[in-house]
C-alpha cells in the first residue's frame, strides 16, 4: 500500500495550487461580495487541462484521471469553493455522461468544448418538489416526429443562466416509473421554450446558480443520451461521480480554514501572547488537522478506485462526501471561534469559509442521503 504521489500528480498540484494563489486567491472575497463569476478564470482552467482529467484526449481531455481530479478539485476550493463548482458542471456531471453513453458525434461535438471551457455546461436534475427524492420529479419530454418537446422547471442549477447546454433529465413515460426517465443534452441559448433566471443564496456566492423552465421547448431526437428509459440509472452514476469533486472541494475549504486559522493564532496577540499558546485553540487547531487528513484520504481513495475502474465505488464515495462536508463546517466553525468577531468581518476570510462549508452537508446529496 503506497500512500505516496506520483511525480506527475505533485506536479499537478503544486502547479494548480500556484494558479489558485496568484488568480484566484486574492479576488475571491471581492468577487463572492459582488457575486461576481470570472469567466475569464474558469477559461484559464479549461486551458490548464484541469477540467479534462477524466476525459480521454481523443475528445480534448488529458486522461490523468480521477485522482488527478480531485487534487486539482481540492487546491481550486481551497483559494474558491466557488470555483470548484465547475469541475462538475464541465466534466463530472456532464462530461463523463456524454462519454460513457453518447453517440461519437456528440462526443466530438461537446467534450472538447467542455474540457476547454469554452463550452459552459451543466446538469439538471432538482426540481421544486424533487430534490432527495429524485424519481419525483414533473418534468417531462413528448416524442413528437424528430423532435422532442420539453416541459418543467429545474431549481437550483450551477451555470443555469450562463451555461450552453444542460444535460437534462425528465420522463418520457411516466407510467413506467424509474424506468421511463431519459436523459437529453439540450443546447439552452436560443431556444424560444427555455427561459433561466438567477436565484440568490447564503453562500458560493462567485458560482451562478438559476432556474431553469421549459414550456413546449422543441429539441432534436438526436439530443436523447443513449436510449429513452436509461435516465434514472444515469442520474445515480453521475450522482457518484460529482459527489467525488464535492468531497473534494470540502476538503479543500477544511485546509483553507485550517491555513487561514494557524496564520491568525500566530499573529494575534491577547493577554500577552500569541493567541495559538492558549490550549483551548491547540485543541481547536488539532482537531482541524486530524480531520482534515482524514477526509483527504478517504476521497483519494475513493478517486483511486475510480481510476482501477471501479465507477460504482457508491460506498467510499458517499463516505468520503459525508464526511469531507462534516469536516469543512465543523472547521469553518472553529476558525469562526478562533477569529471571534473578526471571523464575523468581511476583512478576514473566516465568514465566506463559514457560507461556503455549509454547501458541502447539503449539494450533490444531502448529508443524510449519504448516510
């Protein structure tokens, strides 16, 4: 068992790291106050190959894999958890469920696209009154000639309002249960029956998040994935690989909180010294490590069993997402303590730490879901 990494991974994440510092890191607060999304950085990260790990280069991908992923994943969140959720809306969710099931023209026609981030992707599976419960949902597309006709709203969609194409799930056959919901890739922009619009949210304040609503929207036959009635199986296929980036991501805002607490308990002074010699935030500052080392080994393994081929890993991958999600609010919370009422100031990261971590215990899969 080697718990080492590869030369090439250190590399990667020495090398996203450096990116993340220098592009991302000291806009972050500006850009999460301003609810500001840097297109221009997340192209810069399609350049980089970051969001084509997963994805063959044949379609515009590097195919350094899921473990690649999630280090590139984790030193985005750690400077961004904003940031980080394009590494499910370009590839994750979208991209991999084009690979694995969608025709050679739509494979040629979207990955290369998404892998560069010149095409912004998403997917769309929450609705109103169908977030956990999954199979409850309304939405619905009507066979008609060569087309298919869309009807229904998705809620809290990452990239919905600036997003190209969505990969969309609905029935074809709602009598059929499970087994009448189908998956399309639906082209959004200039489509008169599609509409977005943005909702506003506590926090990940820097990652567009909208509504979607078709009403009679009109799309190919050609954009179904696959075949009608195999979408509920790829829902939960690409629920397991997006909750992989999550778990990432928490444990990438878990280490921001763990720098961003150490710095500040070696430079505040009270009572005479520095505040990092009083015992009780020791026990803090602690707990957060430990944690942390813990929730970044359990989604490296998960990654790992991804990259021997074990996809349906569903097991280590809802552990590493509970826990990751744990991990990233109890340490935004404890820097919070450490911080005191600084932690409540936008002058110090401490409060976006604290909006952001929260995320991580509700998206891709509440923590109850994974339990």
């Amino acid at each position: 068992m080697d718990f080492s990494l590869s030369e090439e991974l250190v590399i990667l994440r020495d090398t996203v790291r450096r990116f993340a510092e220098k592009e991302i890191a000291p806009h972050a607060d500006k850009w999460d106050e301003e609810h500001h999304w840097p297109r221009d950085v997340i192209l810069k990260m399609g350049e980089m190959g970051l969001f084509g790990a997963i994805i063959p280069e044949e379609y515009g991908g590097t195919g350094m894999g899921w473990l690649a992923f999630a280090i590139a994943t984790e030193e985005i969140a750690r400077a961004s958890s904003s940031l980080r959720v394009a590494f499910n809306m370009q590839t994750a969710g979208t991209g991999v469920a084009i690979l694995l099931h969608g025709t050679e023209e739509q494979k040629k026609k979207y990955l290369p696209g998404l892998c560069s981030g010149e095409l912004i992707g998403c997917f769309a599976i929450t609705e109103a009154d169908a977030a956990s419960d999954v199979m409850s949902m309304k939405t619905t597309a009507r066979k008609d000639g060569d087309s298919y006709v869309l009807n229904g709203s998705k809620i809290w969609i990452s990239n919905a309002q600036f997003a190209d194409l969505a990969l969309v799930y609905a029935y074809t056959n709602k009598e059929a249960g499970p087994k009448g919901m189908s998956a399309f890739i639906v082209e959004l922009k200039g489509n008169p029956g599609i509409t977005t619009c943005a909702l506003d949210k506590m926090g990940t304040r820097s990652s567009p998040t909208g509504e979607i609503v078709f009403e009679e929207a009109r799309i190919p036959a050609s954009a179904l994935l696959d075949k009608e009635g195999r979408g509920a199986a790829y829902v939960f296929e690409c629920l397991n690989r997006t909750r992989v980036s999550c778990a990432a991501g928490g444990v990438g805002v878990a280490q921001a909180c763990l720098d961003a607490a150490t710095k500040y308990c070696n430079e505040r002074k009270q009572f005479g010294q520095e505040i990092g010699q009083f015992q009780m935030n020791q026990d803090m500052i602690a707990q957060m490590a430990v944690e942390v080392e813990a929730a970044r080994l359990l989604v490296y393994k998960s990654a790992w069993q991804k990259d021997q081929g074990n996809l349906g890993n569903t097991l280590e991958t809802s552990m590493a997402k509970y826990f990751a999600g744990e991990v990233a609010q109890r340490a935004s919370h404890m820097t919070m303590k450490i911080y005191g009422s600084y932690g409540y100031s936008p002058e110090y990261p401490a409060a976006r730490f604290y909006r952001d971590a929260v995320l991580y215990q509700i998206v891709e899969g509440t923590a109850n879901i994974q339990k």
